[in-house]
C-alpha cells in the first residue's frame, strides 16, 4: 500500500489579486464618499477651557474670563460690579465667588461638554 499527499496549490502572496471596489462616477461624490475626518478633542478657533478656568479662578472678579471666551458684555459687568463694589468691599468678593464657582465648572466639563455649552452655545453665565 502506498499513501501520497499532494499538497494543496495557493497562489502566492504575490499573484494574489487585490478585491475591487466600485468606485462612483462622479469624483466629488468619491471623495466625499471615502472621506474620513479623525475626531479632534481641538477644534480651530476653540477656546481652552483650561485657560478660561484659570483665569476665573486667579483674575475671575476682573472677568478676565469672561472677555477671552468672548463674552465682551458679561465681562464689562463684572468689571464695572468689582470696581464700583470696590467701595464697600463687597463688589469684588461676590464677582471672586461667581468667577471660583465657574472656573471649577469649566475645569470639571470634558472638553465636548465645554465647547458646546461656552463656545457653540454661548452661554455667558454658569
């Protein structure tokens, strides 16, 4: 009795075809089609939520914050609050509060939550 094994024929990494995709006509619709954009935790024009909390926390009662995240009025309110209320003392410890409070919120928001709310939405107070 003889046994044989012939082994199996496979054609080699080489001679192997690459599939073929359909591609549409139309190239704009190709591209657009086969366009992949990575998710970025930086948007362009984007506001650093790190520097807006710690300019709340450390210039808060100036609203220094308020101005860089573009909130021009929001910011002139508490300015105008903090050196008018500067008089009796109160002014400038009610606006360092406020502004504690929101650099803490700013820092605790993921970086989507911060963008939406202060940036897209332009929300100027907590």
């Amino acid at each position: 009795m003889s046994f044989s094994y012939e082994t199996p024929k496979t054609e080699s990494f080489e001679t192997q075809s690459a599939p073929e995709y359909a591609i549409p006509a139309d190239s704009n619709s190709a591209q657009s089609a086969y366009t992949y954009q990575a998710p970025s935790t930086a948007i362009s024009g984007q506001k650093s939520k790190v520097v807006a909390g710690l300019l709340a926390i450390f210039l808060g009662s100036l609203g220094v914050h308020k101005f860089y995240l573009g909130y021009t009025q929001a910011g002139i309110i508490m300015l105008a609050i903090s050196l008018i209320g500067s008089l009796v003392a109160i002014g400038p410890l009610a606006m360092a509060v406020v502004a504690l409070i929101e650099g803490i919120l700013y820092l605790t928001k993921s970086d989507q939550d911060f963008y939406q709310i202060y940036v897209a939405e332009n929300k100027p107070w907590l």
